[in-house]
C-alpha cells in the first residue's frame, strides 16, 4: 500500500482535495455574506449622538456598474454614542462587518468643527480596516444628504467622492487632502491644513429637460431622495436605505434631479477647527503660492495698450513653478513669493477687437499687458497673505521654511515676540514675477 502512494503521489493528494478540502469550501460563507463593502462614510452631530451614513455596494449578479441606475449602492445611516458605538450599531442592522478596504471619502459636517475634530477622527486612525489614503471632505450642509446623492448618481456623474476633487487637487490643493496629511499638517507648529468642500444641490438643466419649464419656479418642488427612516427598538440607531429609483422617479415627476456640487471651495483648519472659509476666487488665489499646483487662470481687466482698449484678457497658466524664499535683514524675517509662469491667452472681451489681436502666434506678455499681470497677482497673493494673518493660520509655510534654513535667527526672532504665535504679522511678504507668453 505505501508502494502504490509512493508511486501515485499526485493522484492521492487530489483524491484527499476532493474528499476533504473540496466539501469545505462548497460550505464556505462568500465573503459578502460576512462583509459589506462601504464606499464612503459621512459624520454627522444629532443632539448629543454621532448620525453616521455608510454607502453600501449590494451585490447585484446583474448589475453592470456601481450606483445610480442599476441599485448597486445604498445609503444606510446609524445613530452611536459615538462613532465606534456608531459602527457597531451599523454592523446589526445591515447584520454584516462593515468594510473599509475600499472606502475613499469620509465626509465630515462642519458642526464637527466646532470642536477638535480629530475625536471623531480617532476612529479611523486606530482601524486597520481603513486604509489612510481615504480623503477627508467637509459638507457644506448635511454629510448624510452628500452621500445619500452620491449613491444615487447615474450616467457621467456616477463616479466616487474622491474623483470629484481630481480637478481640486490639480488647480487648487495640489494634492489630497488624506488622514495621512491632515495628521501630519495637524501635529507640526504651524498646524493649519485646507480641507476640500462639497455639497449637494438640484440640477437646474435636468430640471428644464423635463419639465419643458421655467427652471427657478420649479426649484421649490425639490426633494430629498426617497429615503425610509425607521427607529430601532433600544433608540440607539436609525436607517436609511436610499434606492437606485430615486433620479428615475425625480425625472419622472418633473423635479430637479440631486447633484454633488463642487465650487471649488475649502476651508482653513488649524488645531482641528475650521478658522476661515475660502471661496472659489480665494482658493485661486492660494493656488498661485501652493508649490504643488500647475495650473489656474489669470484674469486681467481694464487693459489699454498693445493693440487692445479697455479690455478683458483671460490668460491660461500653461506651466507654473513656485520659487519661495526667505532672508533676514537685521532681526526682520523677509518672506518673499517667487513665481515663474508661462501663460497663454485664452480669450479677449473687448468691444471692438481688430484681426492683429486675434493672431494666435502672438506673444501678448509684453509692455503694459505685461505690467497688469504684476499688479494683478500682487493682488490676488496679498488677499491670501492678509486672511492668512487675520486667522493666524500659516498655511503658507512660512514658519517651515525658516525653521529650516534660518533655525537659530528664526528662534530668536520668535523669542523677541510678546506673543510668538502672532509671527505672521510681524514678518515682510514681498513678491516676484518672472512671466512669459506660450506663443
């Protein structure tokens, strides 16, 4: 008998795989029987509770995609103590773990700011389930109405949270705004970080297309999506499941369909609270001094001179490098924006414009288009420079640079201060421009 398995080993190691492995693993629970998969998280405060909104791929063998149309994606919400109590309670209702391998968005409500948000962070940092490339989001409102539209996108906007904010971190942020690098911008001095903003509104063209109407006397039939809300018998968690039906049944009924909006806009946080807002023109701004960004437009106005008239020029930044310095003169930090850009014109309104001006090959960066250039990105870094002082937030990087290169001077220079904190105020902003046309 040894002879014969000596001889015949491969064929009796796949006779023991049939009888013994093979059985187990027809038993085995599929994974998604045990797992939810949850795309994104949303934190909201509810009286003295944590509502938390997961959004939920359900396994659809016929399903071609995820969201929207096809019902792939739900919005579930739970109330918790907390947010771990929150997870826990999410786990029972749904009756599977919640898993965060593909999670990569957590939106936050701005009432979280109020407090130092990182309380409801901690959750997050110390599971291993999530991995630390998910992007923190503020709602501009509700996190749950953010992820809630989110779920129920179709066609070209059905796509994650973090793929809406690719054009942020290219024009704007210059990268993404992780736990990682929110954590690592929150434990350094100067401790400020800009978070991205998103919110959810109604889409007015999808509004006319089905109604045939007057968009804005329509607006105020608008609704939330279809969502139930059901109270659990200990009081401790409530449900919503949003339904793939929901966009179908708005259309339908003639009222705007949900969208996730993004305006381009941020906010400051430092010390794990929100201390100023920034608009769209403002985070244009910060993009001219981020390192990180290539990109952006410049608008200049009221030119007169190299062949135009009281004109508008609207210039593409083609290409953008940052070159940010810093010196001491005497005691006195100087801190100076150096920026060397190619630019591009990319559109002209002006009311009687002549066939010179509309040569594509020209390089329009000369004489005084050239000098409204200057004056007009002084304006735009000293509106940054000015919020940046008003909150006391350094965003900036100031107090890296010369904590970096001028340690000894720099720690002096503090040391001198009655409030070291207030450094921004008591430091020389200056600017350069070294800017050339891409003809």
């Amino acid at each position: 008998m040894i002879e014969y398995i000596k001889k015949r080993k491969l064929f009796v190691m796949l006779i023991v795989f049939l009888f013994v492995l093979a059985p187990l693993s027809l038993i085995q629970k599929a994974e998604t029987d045990k797992v939810a998969v949850v795309t994104a998280i949303g934190l909201d405060l509810q009286e003295e509770n944590i509502l938390l909104s997961a959004n939920i791929v359900v396994p659809n063998s016929g399903a071609s995609g995820g969201g929207g149309t096809d019902g792939t994606v739900k919005t579930v919400c739970v109330l918790g103590e907390d947010v771990s109590t929150a997870f826990t309670n999410l786990s029972i209702l749904i009756g599977k773990m919640p898993g965060l391998a593909h999670c990569d968005a957590v939106v936050l409500n701005k009432e979280l700011f109020k407090d130092n948000v990182t309380k409801y962070l901690d959750f997050f940092v110390r599971t291993n389930n999530l991995t630390s490339n998910a992007n923190i989001i503020v709602a501009d409102k509700e996190a749950r109405s953010v992820l809630e539209t989110s779920a129920e996108q179709k066609g070209v906007r059905a796509v994650s949270l973090s793929k809406i904010l690719l054009v942020n971190n290219e024009y704007t942020l210059g990268e993404e705004a992780n736990i990682d690098t929110f954590y690592e911008k929150y434990f350094t001095k100067p401790s400020a970080s800009i978070l991205p903003v998103l919110n959810e509104g109604d889409s007015k063209v999808a509004e006319a297309q089905t109604t045939g109407g007057d968009t804005e006397q329509n607006s105020g039939n608008n609704q939330q999506s279809g969502s139930n809300n059901q109270q659990s018998s200990g009081g401790q968690s409530t449900s919503s499941i949003g339904g793939s039906g929901g966009g179908k049944e708005q259309s339908a009924s003639g009222r705007a369909e949900k969208i996730i909006k993004n305006n381009g806009q941020g906010v400051v946080v430092k010390n794990g609270q929100i201390k100023a807002v920034l608009d769209t023109n403002q985070m244009y701004d910060f993009n001219l001094i981020n390192p990180n960004t290539r990109k952006g437009h410049i608008r200049v106005s009221g030119v007169t001179g190299e062949g135009f008239s009281d004109a508008t020029l609207l210039f593409e930044i083609f290409d953008k490098r940052n070159k940010n310095t810093g010196m001491f003169l005497g005691d006195v930090p100087v801190f100076n924006f150096g920026l060397d850009l190619i630019v591009k014109l990319e559109e002209v309104v002006m009311d009687n414009i002549s066939i010179d001006n509309m040569t594509v090959v020209k390089d329009y960066v000369v004489g005084n288009i050239r000098a409204e250039l200057e004056r007009q990105l002084s304006r735009q870094i000293s509106v940054v420079v000015e919020l940046a002082k008003d909150t006391n937030t350094d965003f900036l990087g100031v107090y890296n640079y010369f904590y970096k290169f001028y340690n000894k001077s720099w720690k002096k220079f503090l040391s001198g201060l009655d409030n070291p904190d207030d450094y921004l105020k008591h430091i020389v902003f200056t600017c350069d421009f070294d800017i050339e046309g891409k003809i």
